[in-house]
C-alpha cells in the first residue's frame, strides 16, 4: 500500500473519479435548469395564447390591430394604451401590416427570444473571476429568473416592447464593437425610453466619450425624425407627459413605481411636488452615477449598468410594471461581509421582483406607503444606499464563513442524507428569517384557501362525508367526546370564556414567541426547531388538499354549538363571515394542535427549569382541549397535528442529523486578529 501511494497511481486514479464526478453533476444540474427554463417558457407561452382574444396582448392589439392606434390618422395618445416615445410610435408602425398576420405566437415567441438574450448576455457580464460552476449555471439561471419575474411576464401578457430598450443597452455595453456602435445602440434605446440617457454620462465618467456623444446624437436624430413625422404626438409626449401627466394610467396610481407617483400617491401636487420630484430625482440620479462609475473601475459593469438602470427608474415621470426590469439585474451586487449575509440581498430583489407586494407585506393601513412604493424603494436602495462590496474587498469572494457545531453520532448509519446541511451556530440574518417567514404564511394562506376551489361552498359535500367517516372511526374507537365536552364547556360561562379566548389568541402568538426567543438566546436550535416547524406546516398543507374535512361546528344535524364564531347557518353555502377569508375545512391535521405540540416539544427539550417545561407541556393540552370543546376539531385532527409534526422533526434528524448537544467555543474569527466570537449560551451537559 506504501509503494502504490508512493507511485501516485491510486491517488490520481481518485482525483480523476472525483472530477469526473462533479464534472457529471454539474452538467446535470445545468441540463435540469434549461429543462426548467423550457418549462416556463412553455407555461407562460400557454397563458398568453390560451387565453381569449382580447385578454390578452392587450396592448399590442391596441397598438397595430385593425383599429389601432398605429393604423389612425389622430394623435398616437388618443387611447391611454400607449405609453411609448413618439420615436417608438414611428419603429412600429411598419409593423402593423406584418404583426396584424402573428399577433399572437409571433410576438409571444420574439420575446421570449429577447428575453434569453437578455439572459445570455447578463450570464456572460458576470464580473471576473467566474467559476466554472457559475458559468455552466449562469445562463439557464438567469433566463429562469426573467422568465419569473413580474415584469417579463407582464410584458409577455400585455405584448410590450419593454425589453428591447435593456436589451440594447446591454448590447452596447457588452457586445457591440467599438465604441460608435456602442452609443448607436444606447441611443435607440434612449429614444424608446428617454431616462435611459442617464447611461450618457456614465459611459462620459468612465472614459468612453465617443459612446457617449454617439448616445446623445442617436436620441437627439430619432427624437427629431420623430417630431418632424408627427409633431402634435411629439408635443404631447415631450411637453404633456414629461410634465409629470400619466400615460396609460393615472400618474398617482401604485402601479406607477417612479419618484413622482410616490409623491403623488403620498398626498403631494402642484409646485411643491414637481420641486421636490426634481430635487430628490436629481441627487439620486447623481449619487446613482458616482456609485455606478466606481463600480466600473471595480470591474463590476454589469453593476454599474443595473444602478443606473435603478435610478432611470426613479426619475421617470412613470414607471409601470414592465418597465422595472433594471432592478432585477441588480441581484449581482454583493453585500454582506458575513456568510449569513450575503444572500439578503438577492433574495430580497427576487422576491421582490417575483412576488406581488401583498403577499411581502400583508393589507395593513399603516404599511400601504411602503407597499404601494416597495420597488421604488428597492430601486433606490440599489442605486444609492446598498453598501456593494468591492472586488478588491477580501469578502468579496471569501465572506466570513458560518461556524458549525461538532457531528453530532448518529445511531443509523446513512443519517444524514444531507451532509452539507450542517448545523450553523451562527444567528441568521433577520431581514431574511423575516422575509422568508412571510412568504410562507402568505403561501400557507393561499394554498390553504385553495385547497377547497377558492372557496367553502366548492368542497363541501366532500367535506362533510369526511366528517361523518371521522365520527364514524372515532365511536368505533370510543373516543368520540366532542359533543359531550362541546356542550359542557358551552354551559360553563367562565370555561367558555376561557377555552375560546385561548383558542383565538394563542394559536400565532407562542409560536412566534419561542421562534423569537431561540432567534435571540439559541441560533443553532433556532434552525433545528425552524425546520422541524416547516416540513410539519408543509405536511399539513397536504392534508388540507388531500383530505377536506369538516369541523363538528359545521357538520348540520349532529348538534354542536360553534361557541367561537357564533350560531352558522347551513341554508347558506358559506357560514358566516369569516368562511369568506380562510378555508374552514382545513381540519385534518389540526395545525392548531400541531403548532402547540411543536412549542411543548421544543420548550421541553431546551428549557433548563422545570416549571418553563411544565409550562411548555401544558400548552398543547389546553390547546388540544379548546380545539375539541370549542366544536372547531375532532379529535383524531389533533392526533394527526402530532404525526405532522413528528415527521416534521423527523425529517430534520434524517436530513441533517442528530440536534448537537455541546456547546460552542469561543473562536477567534479569521481575518481579525485578537476577536472572538462569544457563543452567548450556557453550558450544557450531554
């Protein structure tokens, strides 16, 4: 064994396995996301063309249909539908004739042809050093994370000509030969959308002043060809909209994303807002620039081009929906110096950028000023106030890594299936724990609703057939006490009172208490309770779609009392209000018995006093009591809470192994000498 070591043989014959392994796995990954990019371009191809005529492209159809603006002799502006420079009016009225013929897959399938361009010629922008795991996924990532977003699919819905201008000016900063042809297309783009001109003077600042000269006569030539065409629309579009009027929707309307509909929408008119709009505009336009040139001279243009994008968007009169591309290729900036860090950023703009606002932030007055401007104030964020590492800072490639407790023995052999999830001692990043939180309870509420057909009276003959199979096992079983207990507790006004009153109030506000508390004083079992909480809501979820199931209070005939929501009427397809904002026959598993078990579990497990336990243990008792008396579960629904929620702790240990039981050093943190790292928790014995 020496003598082959010494002869290198076996060692290379292992080095070349493992290569070719993850040689092997790459290239799958990469083919499993252009499989991925192909299905949503065919999904958001059978949207559009699968739905009716006059549904869809609705903006094309007004643009160059039979009776479209195009074809007329009147002003361009005379429908509110278009929105574009009179330069684009001009480029697309030879189309007409030939986009009448392809209305529909034509103009559906050229941009999807934009937008994986648009896709390639971003992978290919990446800032060096470029791994070879990021080049092979670059591509098909980027063209998916398009094919996501609210604006390319608003744009493929409404037949706009929106990627056009980031396509050209991506294709004159990153392909186009010389630096003539450079500004030509920039120009064209900023003919199409006038704040585009912003790029002028960042191609000035970073030494290419050919481009930039070429920008501004290309604009200035097609914004005169256009005049002299059709100079009523010209005065409209140059005099009327750039005044701050709103073409194709009110300017003050949320879908407007610019700095003056903000202002608008905030309650501002006349000379002071048009003042403020041009202050505020002009020192984001100007902190944007200087931000995007040193990111030039940093090596990061394709950064450089996404800030300044961001802060066209800002100072635009209006900024809809599909025109708020700019943002999403910001999601290459770095920020963080932390590990844990490093992806808020990027996952913030995707979720942005993919998500509707009221799903980020839920329907509460006090959060509408930052709900109706969320991408604006994301694109300003970008362009201003979002720290970007530089790639000479030493966490640009290399942030300070999370810390992992020790291995934790497993009694099976193959756990964990999972060897990289390791437990990190690290806190997480809140802004991410916060937003990720609420993308899942605002999932969890859509696909809960969703899982009776949008609504009670749709599921409810199956519903109540499941509820008669639930009391027919439970009295073959002898455990069918919920009508005893139902009436018992409705004839004791202080029980009552109090079984309905913990049954409204705690079911949200303990679990949020021990998630806020392990956050703070217990990072690692933060995660491990986190998970186990995830899988068992997602196993719920399964059996809210799988198995509807009616609660005893709606199941007519059988004599229940509903002491929470008061007296339903089954003459009605919907009993009561509140049938009309969540899906009553989510029943089985009773996620309200399941998330007080996980509290008793987890409380249990970590508290050091005896009594926090007691206290722990006795909440899914008074829990599972208030969902039986109260008519609102059976009781097998709390018997599968509690399977949900095991396999849910389950599939944590399996997945990433045993919960470690030791604590964590102090650890000196690399790259700052004399610094430790301070774990904040007991010392605990195994």
């Amino acid at each position: 064994m020496a003598n082959a070591e010494r002869s290198g043989r076996p060692t290379e014959s292992t080095g070349a396995t493992a290569v070719g392994r993850t040689r092997a796995r790459l290239r799958a990954a990469c083919f499993a996301l252009w499989l991925l990019v192909a299905a949503l371009a065919a999904r958001q191809v059978d949207v559009v063309l699968g739905s009716p005529r006059g549904e869809r492209l609705t903006d094309l159809e007004t643009w160059v249909g039979p009776h479209g603006v195009l074809h007329v002799n009147g002003s361009l502006y005379a429908s509110t539908r278009f929105t574009g420079t009179p330069f684009k009016g001009l480029v697309l009225k030879p189309l007409t004739r030939s986009a009448e013929q392809t209305l529909g897959w034509g103009w559906t399938f050229g941009t999807l042809l934009l937008v994986v361009a648009l896709g390639l010629i971003a992978a290919r922008a990446l800032p060096p050093p470029v791994g070879r795991r990021t080049a092979l996924l670059a591509a098909p990532a980027a063209i998916g994370l398009l094919m996501l977003s609210l604006p390319v699919r608003n744009t493929l819905w409404l037949g706009q000509t929106s990627i056009i201008p980031v396509l050209l000016v991506l294709l004159g900063c990153f392909a186009a030969r010389g630096q003539r042809s450079s500004g030509l297309l920039i120009g064209v783009a900023a003919a199409l959308q006038p704040t585009l001109l912003l790029f002028a003077p960042l191609l000035w600042c970073t030494g290419r002043r050919r481009a930039a000269l070429s920008t501004g006569l290309t604009f200035a030539a097609g914004t005169a060809l256009a005049w002299a065409a059709m100079p009523n629309d010209s005065h409209t579009y140059w005099v009327h909209h750039i005044a701050g009027a709103g073409l194709g929707g009110r300017a003050d309307e949320a879908g407007n994303q610019s700095l003056h509909g903000a202002l608008l929408r905030l309650g501002l008119n006349g000379p002071l807002e048009v003042a403020l709009f041009l202050t505020l505009g002009a020192a984001v336009a100007v902190l944007a620039l200087r931000r995007a040139v040193r990111c030039f001279d940093d090596g990061q243009l394709l950064l450089a081009v996404a800030i300044t994008g961001c802060a066209a968007i800002v100072v635009s009169p209006t900024a809809w929906q599909h025109q708020l591309l700019w943002l999403l290729l910001a999601v290459v900036g770095r920020a963080g110096k932390r590990a844990s860090d490093r992806y808020v950023w990027p996952v913030a703009v995707i979720l942005v950028m993919t998500l509707p606002a009221d799903i980020l932030l839920p329907r509460m007055t006090s959060l509408d000023p930052l709900r109706d401007n969320l991408v604006l104030l994301a694109a300003v964020a970008a362009a201003t106030a979002v720290p970007f590492l530089s790639r000479t800072s030493p966490y640009y490639q290399s942030p300070r890594p999370a810390e992992y407790a020790p291995t934790a023995p497993s009694r099976f052999r193959r756990v964990p299936l999972v060897p990289f999830l390791r437990r990190v001692l690290n806190r997480p990043n809140l802004l991410l724990e916060l937003l990720l939180l609420r993308v899942a309870y605002a999932a969890y509420s859509e696909i809960r609703l969703a899982a009776t057909g949008g609504s009670n009276s749709a599921g409810r003959a199956g519903a109540e057939e499941h509820g008669r199979q639930i009391l027919g096992l439970e009295r073959a079983l002898h455990i069918d006490v919920e009508r005893w207990a139902n009436h018992l507790v409705a004839g004791t006004t202080w029980l009552r009172d109090f079984l309905d009153h913990y049954y409204v109030s705690f079911h949200f506000v303990v679990p949020l208490a021990v998630l806020a508390a392990l956050y703070w004083r217990r990072p690692a079992d933060y995660r491990w309770a986190r998970s186990a909480l995830g899988f068992a809501t997602l196993l719920a979820l399964a059996g809210f779609w799988l198995y509807p199931l009616a609660p005893p209070r709606l199941m007519p005939g059988l004599g229940f009392i509903d002491t929470v929501h008061g007296v339903q009427d089954f003459s009605q397809p919907d009993y009561g209000t509140l049938t009309h904002l969540t899906n009553q026959y989510a029943a089985m598993p009773s996620l309200h018995f399941g998330w007080a078990l996980w509290c008793g579990i987890v409380i249990a497990v970590l508290a050091r006093r005896w009594w926090v336990k007691g206290l722990g243990v006795l909440h899914p008792l008074l829990t599972g009591c208030s969902i039986v008396a109260t008519g609102n579960h059976w009781v097998l629904d709390a018997v599968g809470g509690a399977v949900a929620v095991g396999v849910g702790f389950g599939l944590v240990y399996v997945l990433t192994g045993p919960r470690p039981t030791v604590a964590r050093p102090a650890v000196t943190v690399a790259g700052e000498t004399g610094s430790s790292v301070s774990t904040g928790w007991p010392t605990r014995r195994r």
